[in-house]
C-alpha cells in the first residue's frame, strides 16, 4: 500500500489528491459534487482514477457536510436540558444587537424550539460543589417525553459543569438506558469553558449535527467497505488537524471548516517552499471565496465563529473568511436597478448556464466564458464542454435591463465579485492590523487565479504565487496535514493570589487527556505538546493567548514571572499598551497535542525546453478591448521559464490570467510567482 488519497468535497466539485509514496509521484482528479450524495462523488472519483483500494494506505476526506446542515438548518429534532431556572439562557442571548435602532429585526435563534428546552432540578457553584443533587426523577420524566416526542439529540449544559461534570454525566445514563439510539451532547466534553450561553449554544450545534453527520461517517465508511477499502479513514477537522472517523461522530462541531481548512494548511506549506513567510490563502471554488492569513509562517487561529449574527459556536479554528462568491456565483439586478453578484450560487447542478444543465441565471463563470478567459473546450480537463452561445444569451438579456453591452455587463460582474473578495481580505487583514502589502497572495481553487492578479493590484499586494495542482490545492493541503487535539478548561487565577500546585495540576490533567484522545485516535508516535493560557488584565471581559515557550516548565515564581511578562507583551503588540501594575487573571488553559505525519516531498520542475506556446486567443480587457494572447499550458512549462502578459495558462483544474503589462516566472517547483505591477 502506497498511496495517500486526500479527498475535498466542494459544493460544485470533488477534488482528489494523490501521492504514491513509492514512485514519488502525484496526481490530481476532479469530478462533479452530488450535494444530494456526497458520498457518491467521492466514489466516483476513486473510480475516475483507476485507483485500487488495496493500494490505498490512508484517505484523509475534507468534507462540507457540517457547514451545510447548519446553513441549510436541516439537522436533529433537537432538546435542550440545563440547570432549574435557566432554560431562557439561550434565548436571551447576550444585551448586544446588530441593528440597534432597527425595531424590526429579530434576533437569530439557535435550532432548538422553546417546547424542547427543559430544566432539571440540580445545582453547582462557581467552585464545582454540589448545593443541590440531582434530581433524578426529573431526568426520567424527560426522558419518556423525548421519546413521545421523536427527539432524535439532546444537548445537556449544567451550570459549572466544566468543574463537576458528574451531574451531567449521570443525566446522560439515565437518558441512554430509554433513549439508546438518541445522540446526546454534553457541554462539558464540547466547550468545557465558561460563559454558560456559549457553552449551551454550542452544544446545541453539536447535538443538532450529530445524526445527520454520523449517517454522513457511516455511509461513506459502508461505501468503502463494499469497494474493499480497510486502510486508514481520517477527517480534516476545523483546527487543522485530522483525526479518525469515530471521533468525528463524537464531536461534529469540530468539522465546521473541515472544507476550507485544507487550503490553508496548504498554502502554509507552499510559504516554506517559497521562503514567504507573510501570506493570504484566498480559494475560490464555484460557490465560495475562502480566504485566511498567514502570519510569520503561521495561520491565524479563532476560538470560534457565530453561525449566525449571536450564535457563537466554540471550538478551536483555523481563521477562515467565507463569503459567497465564487464561479457560480449568480448576478442579478436589485430593486433599485443596480447590478449585484452573489451570495447565491448555481453551484454544480445545475450549475452555471454554459454548463448546458439547465441554468437559467447568469454567472461568473458565464462571464469569464464571454471574456475569452476560459477555454470552453477544455474546461475541468476536457471533461465537459461549455455552451458559449447560453452564456451570451443570457447575460446579453441581463445587459438590457442596464443598458450596457454585453462584453462591458461582463465587465462589471467580474469587478463586483472581485471587490466582494477584496473586501473580505480586508476583513482578515487591514481590520487584524496587518498592513497587505506586506503580503503574498497564495491563489487556489477552481477559480481564484482567473481573478488573482486583478485582486493582487486592488490591494498592492507583493506578488502571487500560483502553486501546481491549485484547482485541487485543499485536497493537496489534506496529504500535508498532522494529527491534533486541543483540550482547554477554564479555572481561575490572579496574580497577586497565584496558585503554583493549581497550574501544574491542571496542565497535568490536560496533557493526559491529549496524550490519551490522540492516542485513541490512532496516533503511534511522540506528539509535540503546546501549552497556552488565555489572560488578561482584571476587569477586561475577553483574554488574550500566550503561547508559553518550552523553557516554562517547572511553573515556579521565576517561570511565572516569564509568563506575565509574555503577556504584557503580547496584549501591548495587540491593543498598543499594556498596565504594569494592574492585577493579571489567569482565565482559560489550553494544550494543544500535535502529532507529525508523513508527509510528501515537493516535485522539482525539469529544464528540458519544450514548445509551451500552445495557441492565440482573443481576450476581452478593460478599457482595451479584445487583445490577441498567447496561450499556455501549465505542464509544458519549465523552470524559470519566464511570461508577460496578456495571456492565459491552462491546466486541467484551473486557468491563470495576466493582464497586459504584468509578468511570471516558474520556480523550480512549478509554482507561478507574478508580479502583478
């Protein structure tokens, strides 16, 4: 067994990526998203590759499943059960709004209805000890009512039960002896933190994914099975990490960006063979523009995202930007008469118009198709043909109504959805206090590099690397990808009251639990253990992360007085200052346990001339008019071959467009550097 198969499952295509680990080589696939069956897509493209599945050692799948239940609010019949007195918690939400004069607007409410949340009477204080025992008898009566009323998960958060987790823990027994085959969710094992609604809401978005998620697992694994497969099965999880199949089932909210993330991890990997080390990680596919920062060789991390305005889920992630633009991204005229593009997508089926599927509404791709940008006769490989004719007709009646030409309506869609991703690198950038153009923008996916380096001079950004293989880059970013764990849990400290034991006690719990759950995982080898304290001054509501460096061990008054120090630090780089003589908490502790993988090395480019001009085009250009281009294929290209624009490169995956005036050079690993300026 050689192979290392990591699979994307877009909302337009599946991507697959191999490496054969024997002869050093890669391959990349890509077919259509069944988002009716997923699975089957994934199948077929196993299939579409002639791969073997005795050959195959390990598969690492990056799935959108989660996100898409969630958005589509189809999950579980979901009950929620807490603590007597506070079942409102999560309809009160926090005092903030969005729109604060806008009398109108209701707040977005968590998937859970008011009949479904019930309270028991039971209760723990801030110190973990019991006031009140469990009641018992109130956990049974819900019990029978769950099962008359078909609840198919339960979500439990009790009070301080990140300090005594017993209570919870009990209710679930008494829950699984009449219910067995209801998913339940207790919030000390989700987000064993503080901040009870937080902690309830995303709970409550991990009971709600539970069923559908654990159908997703085990049909994928049957449809493996049947075809013979018995090596390795991982998942791509939100902190950039994989972890087996069943712990996935245990833990859906930790795949909410199992997607997107494998992208970033990519274009980690693609800085250290470019030697960049500040870089924006921007994926456009046919339904979304992902984007991400990498700062000194290292992604942004989040502590969460709100899957609507107010609805916090919490769990340790890879900081990623998702708007909707992408190449299926619809235009369509507002009620004012203005032109818009997105969020909505014809995503794959039926897709854009030229698809010849049955679209009927006009988008990016039809777009980039009348502009002479794509090559309708070898789109996605030559797999399929697109309809240039569909497209005219249907963006030549959306110009009418805004009267403008059809090349100029174009135009003007391309513009708008490269502001809309402009805005959103923005957000992960110039809103973060980075400066971009101090940056590399690492374009990927389907789509991205027909706009990259339009996007790249909006935002006078250094240059763009284009790497091999980009319109299945976050499946590539899947083979590259190492096995983690993060564990956290909130106790309390002062630094004028600093408890030394209590550190050391729980790091030791923490470090236990890591080295267990990566081991249960299947991890065999020694992980690298990373230790974090949130902190932050008393009387500020929200921390700030320290890393702690491997010299703070023994956590003695010398070592302490290191770690306040890194924190002063750190919260002055962040906010501009920092309050010497201001009493500092210890809020939350985190470890996070990083297990390396094998991983493949990078394919270098021959020298060996070939003749890569492949043809002419007319491409439309702004201000311009139809240019006549040359026209390359990517895997004739040398290295250090160098080309001026305007033109395209085609590959089976992609196309990368120069404006005129602007230049690339191909490293010794085929990646595309432009310079944009």
């Amino acid at each position: 067994m050689t192979l290392k198969v990591g699979i994307d499952v877009g909302g337009t295509f599946t991507d697959l990526m191999v490496f054969d680990s024997e002869n050093k080589k890669s391959f990349a696939i890509k077919v259509s998203s069944n988002p009716k069956n997923p699975i089957e897509a994934v199948l077929n493209a196993i299939q579409f590759g002639n791969l073997k599945m005795s050959d195959i050692e390990t598969i690492i799948h990056g799935t959108t499943v989660a996100t898409n239940s969630l958005l589509e609010k189809k999950g579980a019949r979901t009950a929620f059960v807490c603590t007597k007195g506070f079942t409102d918690v999560i309809f009160i939400q926090r005092m903030n709004r969005k729109h604060h004069y806008d009398l109108k607007w209701d707040k977005p409410k968590l998937p859970v209805k008011r009949r479904y949340c019930f309270d028991i009477d039971e209760r723990v204080n801030y110190k973990g000890e019991v006031l009140k025992e469990l009641n018992e008898n109130d956990v049974v009566k819900l019990a029978k009512i769950f099962k008359r009323e078909k609840i198919e998960a339960v979500a439990v958060c009790c009070l301080f039960s990140y300090l005594h987790p017993n209570h919870e823990i009990r209710i679930r027994e008494i829950f699984k002896n009449v219910l067995p085959d209801v998913k339940i969710s207790l919030s000390h094992e989700v987000f064993p933190r503080w901040r009870e609604y937080e902690r309830a809401s995303t709970t409550i978005i991990d009971a709600f994914l539970k069923p559908s998620v654990s159908l997703y697992v085990k049909n994928l694994q049957n449809g493996l099975k049947k075809n013979e497969f018995n090596s390795n099965l991982l998942m791509m999880k939100s902190n950039g990490g994989v972890t087996d199949f069943n712990s996935v089932t245990e833990r859906p909210s930790d795949i909410i960006l199992s997607g997107p993330v494998g992208g970033v991890i990519a274009s980690q990997y693609i800085g250290k063979v470019t030697n960049r080390k500040n870089l924006i990680s921007a994926d456009m596919g046919g339904t979304s523009f992902d984007v991400s920062l990498i700062y000194n060789g290292k992604f942004a991390r989040s502590k969460g995202v709100e899957l609507e305005w107010g609805i916090p889920i919490r769990t340790s992630m890879v900081e990623v930007k998702t708007i909707g633009a992408g190449g299926g991204s619809i235009a369509w005229i507002d009620k004012g008469g203005l032109l818009r593009v997105g969020p909505e997508s014809a995503g794959s089926n039926p897709g854009p118009v030229c698809y010849d599927r049955g679209g009927d509404k006009p988008t990016v791709t039809d777009a980039n198709l009348i502009l002479g940008r794509l090559n309708p006769e070898n789109f996605a490989g030559g797999n399929f043909k697109l309809n240039k004719e569909l497209s005219y007709n249907i963006v030549d009646k959306l110009a009418n109504k805004i009267n403008k030409s059809i090349y100029e309506t174009s135009i003007d869609i391309i513009k708008l959805v490269n502001w809309n991703m402009v805005n959103a690198i923005r957000l992960i950038s110039i809103d973060k206090g980075f400066d971009p153009r101090n940056f590399s923008l690492v374009s990927f996916g389907g789509a991205c590099s027909a706009h990259c380096a339009e996007l790249a001079k909006l935002l006078d950004l250094k240059d763009v690397v284009v790497p091999i293989n980009q319109g299945v880059f976050s499946a590539f970013g899947l083979n590259m990808s190492d096995m983690r764990v993060d564990v956290s849990k909130t106790a309390n400290m002062r630094s004028d009251f600093i408890d030394l034991k209590q550190i050391k006690s729980v790091f030791k719990t923490l470090e236990k639990n890591s080295l267990n759950q990566i081991k249960n995982e299947g991890y065999t080898g020694l992980p690298k253990l990373y230790k974090i304290l949130e902190m932050r001054y008393l009387g500020q509501n929200y921390g700030v992360d320290v890393t702690l460096p491997d010299s703070v061990t023994n956590f003695d008054e010398k070592s302490i007085k290191k770690v306040f120090e890194l924190f002063a630090l750190e919260h002055k780089k962040l906010y501009g200052y920092d309050l010497p003589n201001e009493i500092v908490e210890i809020v939350n502790f985190h470890i996070s346990c990083i297990g390396k993988t094998k991983k493949s090395a990078p394919e270098k480019l021959g020298n060996i001339k070939k003749s890569t001009r492949r043809s002419k085009r007319k491409i439309y250009f702004e201000k311009k008019g139809f240019l006549d281009c040359d026209v390359y294929l990517r895997d004739d290209l040398v290295r250090n071959q160098k080309i001026s624009g305007p033109c395209v490169i085609e590959e089976n995956n992609s196309v990368t467009l120069l404006h005129p005036n602007q230049k690339t050079i191909v490293d010794e690993y085929g990646n595309l550097i432009i310079n944009v300026n």
